[in-house]
C-alpha cells in the first residue's frame, strides 16, 4: 500500500479522516502529520492552490481531515494557514473565506476567519467589505396579506411543489445562496466595525421572537468566537427565499425544510443530492462545521394558525442529527458541541412545544394554542437511539434536567 509522502499535496489535503487513517497517515497524530503537510507546502513551488481550496470547502476538500479540531482552534485548516501562508497572504485568505458566496464554508468558519481579519486589519479588503454590506438588501417576510390567500387543509397550508429532483434542487440552490449572502454582509459589517473600534452588532431580536437569556448563554458559550451573537441563531422561519415554477408566492425557509423532510430523494446517500442538501443546511440554519444530518433526520417549523415566530436553531461543532431524528423548532433547539440525538432509523421527534386543550374544546383547538420551550443538549450529550417515538421538552420545563444527562428544557423568557 503507498505510503502517505507518495500521494500529491492535493490527494492529501482532500482525504477525509477515516481516508487518511485507512492508508496509515495518521500513525503518528495528526498533528504531526499537519506538520509534515506545512514542511510540503512551504518547499513547494505552487502549494497554496490545494490550500486556498481547503479554506474554501471546494468539493472534495469540504470533508478533509484538515477540518478537524486543531490545537489552539476549532479547525486545524485555518491553523495552517497561519503557519505557512505569509502575513498578507494569510490576510488575503481570511478575507476570501468571509466574503465567499460558497453555501458550503460553515458560518462558524467564516466567522473564525472574520475574527482573524479583523485582527489582521482588513486594509486593501475594506472597500469590498463596505460594497458587499451596502450592496446586500434585507430578504423578504412573508406577510399577512399573503397569508390570507394561501390555502390550508385545516393543520397545513399548501404550497406548490415542483414536480422533478432537479427542481426542486434548484430551489434549495437559490433559498442557499441567498442565505450565504445574508450572512456574508453581517460579518463583513462586523469586521468594519470591529476596525473602528466596536464590537459585535447585536441587533434588537424581532419584537414576536422566542426568546431566552439561558439559550443565549449555552450559544455563546459554545461557538468560541466574539464575531457571532446569540441572536445570529434566531431564525426567521416566514423568510421568502425561492419561487417555484408555477406559483404565485415565494416559498419561506419553513416550506422549504418541509420539502427537504419529506421528497424521497433527500432520504437517499446520493452523491448528487446530499452536498446540495448540507449546504442548504448550513446555509439557512447557519450550522457548525462537522456537523451530520442523517439520512431521513432534519429539522422543520409548522406554522400553528398564520403565526410563524422566529425562534432558536443553533447546532455546534460535532453535533449530530442521528438517521431518523426529527427536530420541530416551534419552541426552538440548542445543541451544544459533540452532541448527538437519536440514529439507527429509529423515529425520534424532539418536540420543543406542547399542545393544550382546553374541557369541551374541539381535538383540532390544541393545534392553535401551544406551550412552547427551548430543547438543549449540552456539549456531548446523547439523546439514545431507544428514546423512540415523541420526546416531549415541556414535560420536563421547571426540572434540572430528563432522564438522559445533559438534555434540558428551557423556559422562554416571553
């Protein structure tokens, strides 16, 4: 079998972790082995063009090894960086992670990168940080108007579906790309300001939001740079983003994370569908880097009435989606880094808001009026495979915890 100093830089930066174990690179630690991919790239004559689409998540690069936590950062790649590019390089680099309209580079990574810009000096980038912010308009909400001329069968709206995979891939392009600009211009905002002397915006949440201090806290705590803000995780599930042949009205992200739970072809390991879906993902709910979605797993929002209140999806590092889990974000989520929930194909529903009837009351007045909460796994908890079926979070509101170690209920502070 070759030994890993016969592969080209290129074959190398794009292992994936298990590769780069299988044909024994790792023998030695990776970070030994960084070190001998660093002594590589500062001796070849043309090294940074596998480098610079590492940084970039240029497929295949999106799940090397190089990804993985380094020593004094979240990702090894952007420590390399550092040690082999020089500084107006590396400034160089930075900035091309943050302002890049790829749906793939995580918005924790861009944000690690602004961090790092801003730190630099943004310098002969300033002019197209200040055109991209000024350029990047605001995305619509749907609005109550055209609320009122959707149809419903009584518990769901109905909304157009285009009819081929092709389709409705096309649709998860555009909802994506226009996403990545969204959060491309606030750090590009950030790091202006952070040039001129300020901190973080962190704007007023939307004045119907779902709110809580402790959720915030567990986010801060979690993402491990100052260039992202609690409120950065409040999503805005009414956000228009796609139109598909045919219909008259846009689809908002809730329609469009419906389309990607129940289209078969997103339940499939096919190599044509699953990057478009991860960077949908990562895209318009802002998830970590090494982030897995399981087959047949996802996360969705079903409006109760005409109300469709932003509420928290956050996602760390390492968190994981097992194969089967759901996650209803009426109340909203917050799982901290190393987490993972559920897997195996067995249906697990964590349900973040509790239905109430009141005596005498038709079955279907419970889908209107609702108890909603935050679900929170901290950093490595397990929801359980045999936790099948519903998990119910407001069951355990007011508890320090369920039966399973570091998954809690957060009460909403609105």
């Amino acid at each position: 079998m070759s030994t890993p100093r016969e592969f080209d830089t290129e074959t190398l930066l794009a292992m994936t972790p298990d590769s780069l174990t299988a044909v024994g690179a790792a023998r030695g630690g990776v970070t030994e082995f960084a070190s001998e991919v660093a002594d590589r790239l500062h001796k070849e004559g043309k090294p940074h063009e596998a480098l610079e689409k590492t940084l970039g998540f240029t497929a295949p690069f999106g799940e090397s090894w190089l990804h993985q936590p380094g020593e004094t950062a979240p990702y090894l790649s952007l420590e390399l960086a550092g040690r082999v590019l020089a500084p107006d390089a590396y400034r160089d680099a930075m900035a091309a992670i943050v302002l890049s309209g790829s749906p793939s580079v995580p918005f924790d990574y861009r944000a690690l990168a602004a961090e790092a810009l801003a730190s630099c000096g943004a310098g002969p980038w300033t002019a197209e940080l200040e055109r991209v912010v000024a350029e990047t308009q605001a995305l619509p909400l749907r609005g109550l108007d055209t609320k009122i001329g959707i149809r419903t069968d009584g518990i769901d709206h109905l909304f157009h579906i285009p009819e081929t995979v092709d389709q409705r891939l096309e649709l998860l392009r555009t909802a994506s790309a226009l996403k990545t600009a969204e959060s491309r211009a606030l750090l590009a905002r950030r790091v202006l300001e952070r040039a001129g002397g300020g901190g973080a915006d962190a704007p007023a949440p939307p004045a119907d939001a779902l709110v809580s201090a402790e959720a915030e806290r567990l986010i801060a705590e979690d993402t491990g740079t100052g260039m992202v803000a609690p409120g950065d995780y409040l999503v805005r599930w009414d956000q228009e983003l796609a139109v598909p042949d045919g219909s008259p009205h846009p689809l908002t992200l809730a329609e469009l994370l419906r389309i990607t739970l129940l289209a078969p072809e997103f339940k499939l390991p096919d190599i044509r569908v699953r990057p478009v879906l991860v960077d949908f993902y990562r895209a318009i709910l802002r998830i970590s880097g090494r982030v897995t979605i399981g087959l047949g797993s996802g996360v969705f929002y079903v409006e109760h009435g005409a109300q469709a209140r932003p509420s928290y999806f956050y996602m760390g590092r390492d968190a994981v989606l097992g194969k089967g889990c759901t996650i209803d974000c009426v109340g909203g989520a917050v799982l901290q880094q190393g987490s993972f929930l559920g897997g195996g194909f067995m249906p697990v529903l964590v349900h973040t808001h509790k239905h109430i009837r009141k005596g005498g009351e038709p079955g279907v007045a419970e889908r209107k009026r609702v108890l909603p909460c935050v679900f929170a796994a901290e950093a490595g908890a397990r929801l359980p495979m045999d936790a099948i079926g519903i998990f119910e979070t407001a069951d355990y509101l007011g508890a320090p915890s369920s039966p399973h170690e570091g998954i809690r209920a957060l009460a909403l502070d609105t």
